[in-house]
C-alpha cells in the first residue's frame, strides 16, 4: 500500500474528503518527520517507537574494491515494533 | 539535548492546531490513520509512504536457539517481524 492508498482508506474509514484525509495523512507524517529531525523519539502505544541512534565515524571498506574508507557520523532512525502490533501480526501469521 | 517524545496526544494536537478539528476528533482520527496502518500490516502488506519509509512485514524462518538459563536446545518459532526503512530524504533531514 502507498500513501494514497492510506488516505483513500482513511477516508472512508473517518467520512471525510479524500482532500482532507490527505491533509491529516501529511499532517502526521511531517510532525513526525520534524520530531525525528530534531533527534526526539516517537512513542505509539500499541504501534510502536522511533529512536534516533547516533554513529561514531568508523572505518569502512568499500565491499566492492576492498579499499578502506573513512565513514562520516551519521544518525540513523530505528523503528521498535510495539507489544500489541507484533503480537497480532504473529497471530495472523499462524492461520 | 533535551529529548522530547512525540506521542498519539501530541499528534492529535498538532492536528488540532493546524487543521482545526475539535480536540475529540483530532484523537479518533490519530487512533483511526494509526488503525488503517495496522490492519495494512496484519494483512502481510506493506506500506511504502514516500519521504518517510517503508514498514515491511518480514517473514523470521525457525532457528534453534538455547534457553539461556537452563541451557536446553530449543526450537524458535518461524514469526513475522515488522521492519522500517527509512527513505533516504528522512536520513538526509536527520543529518541535516
């Protein structure tokens, strides 16, 4: 499923215009965008969470050419599944 | 750094600022964009939202694993994990 499809059954879940699903949708994705771009975490009960991890610059080699290469600091989103939606998914899984 | 955490209540307020529902409807339609999202992923599809990233339901094989506590041999469950990769304009706005 891509975002418009999200928004199509958004909106028909909540009764409103496609126009405004697709604002709330963007609403949602762009505050957590923010949230994460400004290092805070995201915490949804029962989706899960976002915490930003922070990389030291390392030595890296490049898998193609084997050479060493100096890999900059970088910061890298991760995504923790909560509880309830990881319990549901495995119980979906064992139909 | 002061790290704050963005939750389903902050989301619905941010809403609520910005597009002007009552502050009721701002948490259903949270709850609800959160719901279309789950069921998404409970039918094993997954979601590919453009400048954020891609949830994946991922299918984990059986592997034996140890108690670690009693040392006994067991077998691991095949399960479904749900992973994120994030798009690279979000990794880019990260690091900005």
């Amino acid at each position: 499923m891509n975002k418009s499809e999200l928004i199509e059954t958004l909106a028909q879940e909540v009764d409103l215009p496609h126009r405004e699903a697709a604002a709330i949708t963007n609403t949602i994705l762009e505050t957590m965008i923010e949230a994460l771009a400004k290092g805070d975490n995201i915490e949804i009960r029962g989706f899960g969470s976002f915490v930003i991890k922070q990389y030291r610059s390392y030595e890296g080699r490049n898998p193609k050419s084997g050479k060493k290469i100096e890999v900059a600091p970088k910061k890298l989103p991760f995504f923790k599944v909560g509880k309830e939606l990881r319990e549901q998914v495995n119980l979906h899984g064992k139909k | 750094m002061n790290k704050d955490n963005l939750t389903r209540k902050e989301l619905a307020e941010v809403i609520n600022g910005q597009l002007g529902y009552s502050q009721n409807s701002c948490a259903a339609l949270v709850d609800a964009f959160l719901e279309r999202m789950k069921l998404s992923l409970l039918d094993a599809n997954s979601i590919k939202l453009v400048h954020f990233g891609t949830f994946t339901v991922r299918d984990k094989h059986p592997r034996r694993g140890r108690n670690p506590r009693t040392g006994e041999t067991i077998t691991i469950k095949p399960r479904q994990m749900v992973t994120f990769r994030p798009s690279k304009r979000l990794r880019e706005q990260i690091n900005e």
